[in-house]
C-alpha cells in the first residue's frame, strides 16, 4: 500500500475539517508566536544567533531545534492544503536564517554552534547523548522533505541534504561515536523520507546502517533500546517516545528493503505493545520512573528508566505518563505498519490514538497543552507528580506542542492509501480525494458524514480514469452489524470487524457506496491482569474514550463514589453547545456513600445498595476544558 500526495485530501466539513482549520488560523500562528518570543521560547532566536543574526547565549532544551522543525513542518503541510501566501513567505524567512545557521560540513545543532562561534573550541559535537543532536537533524529532514512537496523548492531540502551528507561522514568514520549518542531516533524516519524524495541509494544504506550499529554501544541500556540488538527484541522497553520512534523507523527501513528480520521483530514488538502494554486510549509509556528489567534475578542488570514502558499490564490510571509525544509515535508505527500489511488492525490503533491520546494533548482552542495524559484526575493526591494534570500554553518541555500540531495538520495523509488495483479507505471523514493510483490512472472520490459523531458514511465516485478497481473499505475492529448500499443496492456480504470489506467492479460517475457503522455506548472491561481496572469498566462509543468528570455531577457527589450497572442504558445525543458540539451520555449510575478514611487504610465494607443519579460522559480528549475537575475514564462495575 502506498499513501497519497500531501495534497490529494482535502477535509470539506465536519470532525476533521474543523479540527485542521483551527490547526492552520490558530495552532500554527499561536505556535509561531511562542517559538519567536526569546522572551518565551527562544527557539527561533537560538537559530539567529547561530546564523550571525543577533549576539547572545543558547537558552532553551538542547532539543528545541528539533521541536522548532516539527512546528515548521505542520506549517509546511498546512501550505499545501491551503496555499496560504503568507505561511509560505514565512516558511522562506525562516528557512533562510536556518540556512545561514549551517556548518559548511552539513554540521547543524544550535547549542553546540552558539558555542563554537564564541570561540570555545572545547564544545565538541556529537559528546553528549542528551544533546539530542542527531533527533534534531532527523526532524530538519522530514520538514525539508515535507516543504518541498508541499512548495516544490528545495530551500530547506538543500539543507537537509548537507546534514545527511555529515550522517554519511560520521558513520563512515564514527560509528561507534554516533551509536552512543544517538536518542529518539527521528533520523531514522528523516533518512528514509530523504531517500524517497531524492532517489540517492546512500541514503538508504545509511538507514540500514543506523540500525546496525545501534548493537555497537558498549553501554546500551532498555532505556534508550539499545541493551540488544534491534532485530534480538521481542518486547517494547524504556522511554516510550525513543522506542515508537525507533520502530518506526526500523518500519521504514522495512518498506524499502523488504528485510524480514526487521519485521519480524516488528511484530513481536507491536504484540506486546497493543496486547499488554497499550492504555485504552492509544496511549503509551506509562510509567513516570521505574526500572528495568523489573523483578529480575540479577540485581546488576537493573536500570532506571523514566517516560517508559512498564511490566506487561502494569498500566496506572492517575500516575500515568503516556507522553503525547509516544502516542504520536504509536500512531507513526502504526501508520507504517499499515503500508506494509495492509492489515486493518493497524488501522484501528492509528484511529483509537488519534481521536484519543492524541487530541487529548491539547485544549479545544489549539492553544494549551498536555505533557502527559493520564486516565484519571483527582485533587487531592497526596504526593506531587512532575507535570501538571492540567493544560498549559506553555510548557518547559516544548516538544509536545508541537508534535500534536504537526500530527493534527496531517491527519488527511492517512485517509487513504493506494495500490495498483485498489483504493483503500482507512479513516473517515468529510472529505475529496483527487489522486493517482500508482500506473498513473487518475480517480475523484467524495466523502461525505458526521463521524466520529454518526456512522453513515457516503463514498461517491466522481470520476475515474481506470473503471476496474476494488474500492476497500476498513470495518473498523469495534463496528458490529455494518450495512453497506452499492448504489443503493444491500450488499448481502459479511463485514467482519477489523478487516477491510472489498468492493471490486466497473466504477462509473456518479457510483456510491453507503455504509452504516451502528454506534451503540459500549461498556469495555480490561485483562484481568491490570490489577488497577479489576471490576471496572470503560465506555466506547465508535472511535471515542469517553469519560466522567466532576463538572457534571451533583455538588455533592465526588467521582469515586459513582458506580456503573451492568445494565445501564446510555442516551446519545449531539450538543452543539456543548465543548464546541460533542455526542454526549447521559445514564443513570448508583451513587455510594462516602466513607470517612480519615486515619484508614482499610475499612469494613458499607452494605449500602446506592442511590440512582444521572451521569454525563463526554469524550475524553475533551476534557479538562471547563474547569478544574476529576477526571476517570474507569468506573466501578455494579
């Protein structure tokens, strides 16, 4: 399966189409804004002094440049969608201070440049593993590769190309030097993009030979993966954003060589993610510190890890970390994982991440921000935790921010994937799609519904070049009971959940498939080894997390004493009035009383049956966006 150019979708109206025009009038200019304001962020500045521009110091994370890359790469995305004149005289700003920045060896990292043009030849590059200097070239490479499809200029991808070319030189002379210090590896991804929009075979052997030489690190750790070999794991292991970002990448190696041993570690790796490590909401890493191997015989290979994959199951509500960035990655392996198979159940985890522990990282107005997304909220937590439970507009670890921008700018990318016989619809949304399958045919499609809100979704034909194609339509893994319409004709066929339904036939103008995906309020239960969700339950409706918090109860009643029937019956309705126009729940759960805890850590059990009170639940990446409130995805089963 092949993805379609940046611009071959166009959202027209709806969920998608409202979340990208707020992405491009408010998230990108609200962004610029921070990253301009030395004042604030300083990224941007750091770029002018390294350029000659201005006189001054670094300040800032050593990973700004890259942070700043990924706002410039929504920005560039977003041009190609909107062909706004005025982003693009930006983006040439900018790229041109970027540009004057540079090493002539193709060397580009701010922290370390600043330095050296003051004179202190002891800052050397490539010393320190947390100067993030290789994760910033990989996300100046993607951008590049991304503002020249989008622009058609090779401005910034003149750029990039030196930066790779200083890759090439280092691994030729140091590989040992760049298996130490590579972390987060964007790079990875950044190569391969730059090998698909040059052609140069070196970029590819390069991407092969970052995989190979992550075995070379004397001092690897679980931490930063790099303990074993690559293609020896078999389960997700240490800070969760530098894990998602290698195995994507080890994804993208993969589509271009075909290497069996990288899938097949692949698979395993993407099991015990999805089947014992995942949070319902796509999230993952869930643990703020722990260690690694946990519990094992050997005292000695114990090491700390933090922003990271736990135990098999280990996955806390309140303590939660699932970095919005390690969702992103999540959604970036699955995405490459679905190129690869074709296989729907990659599919299904891109959609949970993106309308879940994604969009949950920011504010209903695009301009506050969450580091970490936890699956409940509660007051008085009698300990302090390193983020904050509520949204900021500004946040000292910035690279968030902008990775959810970026992510939300290019949802339509995903929309569809291609091959040579076949167009295949993977997310759905009020949209066009105006492509070209990869002979060259070309092929107009219309999208037209209201999900996540309702499941009717209408697929037009409006015109085609090659007529015999099969149009493959994704059931996704939660949808029972589909019906689907071929010119309003039932189609008496099966729709197994989790696969894609095939219509292969002469398409003409004017042919329209309709499918209906019953949306029913589901109540979901977790392994029983999640020791923290025994007796609990979740509620899905359609793609949608939903959640309760506080805001919506009686005064009186606090979260912990809400418990859900077995048998309760939610009522879906659409409020346009309410957190910019959701589909809310409304049931009615069992209050408990409240027992006095004071000085107790355990008490006899109250025999009390509850009292019925009515509940809201609201889907959970709109929360937060009231009040300070309780929040809990997982209720107590009655």
């Amino acid at each position: 399966m092949q993805s379609v150019d940046l611009d071959d979708v166009r959202w027209t109206n709806g969920f998608w189409a409202d979340q990208f025009d707020l992405c491009h009038n408010t998230m990108i200019p609200n962004l610029w804004r921070i990253f301009s304001d030395p004042k604030i962020s300083h990224a941007y500045t750091n770029f002018r002094i390294a350029a000659g521009l201005e006189e001054g110091n670094h300040h800032g994370p050593k990973f700004n440049d890259g942070d700043f890359y990924k706002w410039l790469e929504a920005a560039a995305f977003t041009y190609a969608i909107s062909k706004d004149a005025k982003l693009d005289r930006l983006m040439d700003q900018i790229i041109d201070v970027i540009a004057r920045s540079q090493r002539d060896d193709g060397y580009l990292h701010t922290p370390v440049l600043i330095v050296q043009k003051h004179g202190n030849e002891n800052i050397r590059e490539l010393q320190n593993q947390l100067h993030f200097e290789t994760y910033n070239i990989g996300h100046l490479l993607t951008t590049a590769c991304i503002h020249h499809r989008a622009t058609g200029k090779t401005s910034l991808l003149a750029v990039a190309i030196k930066a790779a070319e200083y890759l090439i030189h280092v691994c030729e002379h140091s590989p040992m030097e760049l298996a130490r210090i590579t972390i987060c590896p964007s790079h990875y991804m950044g190569i391969i993009d730059l090998y698909r929009v040059t052609h140069d075979q070196r970029y590819l052997e390069l991407a092969k030979t970052l995989i190979d030489i992550r075995a070379l690190n004397p001092t690897g750790t679980d931490h930063n993966q790099d303990r074993i070999a690559f293609r020896e794991q078999t389960t997700a292991v240490g800070h969760a954003v530098r894990a998602n970002y290698l195995y994507a990448g080890a994804a993208d190696v993969y589509l271009e060589t075909g290497d069996s041993t990288l899938l097949n570690t692949l698979e395993q790796i993407w099991r015990d993610v999805v089947y014992r490590k995942m949070y319902v909401t796509g999230a993952t890493g869930a643990l703020y510190d722990g260690a690694s191997p946990d519990g094992s015989r050997n005292h000695s290979e114990i090491q700390l890890v933090h922003q990271a994959y736990g135990r098999p199951y280990q996955l806390p509500n309140i303590t939660a970390y699932n970095e919005t960035c390690a969702t992103i990655g999540n959604a970036l392996l699955n995405w490459r994982m679905l190129q690869i198979t074709g296989e729907a159940r990659f599919a299904d985890v891109l959609e949970l991440a993106l309308y879940n522990g994604i969009l949950a990282g920011i504010s209903l107005d695009g301009k506050q921000f969450f580091y970490t997304n936890p699956l409940r909220t509660v007051k008085n937590l009698p300990f302090d935790l390193r983020w904050s439970r509520e949204r900021k507009p500004y946040i000292s670890s910035f690279c968030c921010p902008p990775n959810v921008v970026r992510a939300i700018a290019e949802v339509s990318r995903y929309a569809y994937s291609v091959s040579e016989n076949s167009v295949c619809i993977n997310l759905f949304g009020s949209n066009e799609l105006d492509t070209r399958l990869p002979d060259g045919s070309h092929i107009t499609l219309r999208q037209k519904t209201d999900y996540p809100w309702n499941g009717h979704v209408t697929i037009e034909v409006q015109s085609v070049e090659k007529p015999d194609f099969a149009m493959n339509v994704r059931i996704p893994e939660w949808a029972n009971n589909v019906k689907i319409q071929l010119n309003r004709q039932n189609i008496d066929a099966l729709c197994k959940p989790g696969s894609y339904f095939s219509l292969q036939k002469s398409w003409t103008q004017g042919d329209t498939v309709e499918i209906n995906f019953p949306m029913p309020a589901t109540l979901i239960q977790a392994h029983p080894l999640i020791e923290e969700l025994r007796n609990q339950v979740a509620v899905k409706r359609g793609p949608l997390v939903y959640c309760l918090e506080s805001t919506d109860l009686p005064d009186s009643i606090e979260i912990d004493q809400v418990m859900i029937p077995r048998d309760i019956q939610f009522h879906s309705q659409f409020e346009s009035d309410v957190l910019g126009g959701i589909v809310t729940l409304k049931g009615t759960a069992l209050a408990m009383e409240k027992p006095d805890w004071t000085n107790h850590l355990y008490r006899e059990l109250q025999s009390s049956t509850g009292r019925p009170i009515s509940i809201q639940l609201i889907p959970y990446y709109a929360y937060g966006n009231r009040d300070a409130s309780e929040m809990s995805v997982w209720m107590p089963l009655r």
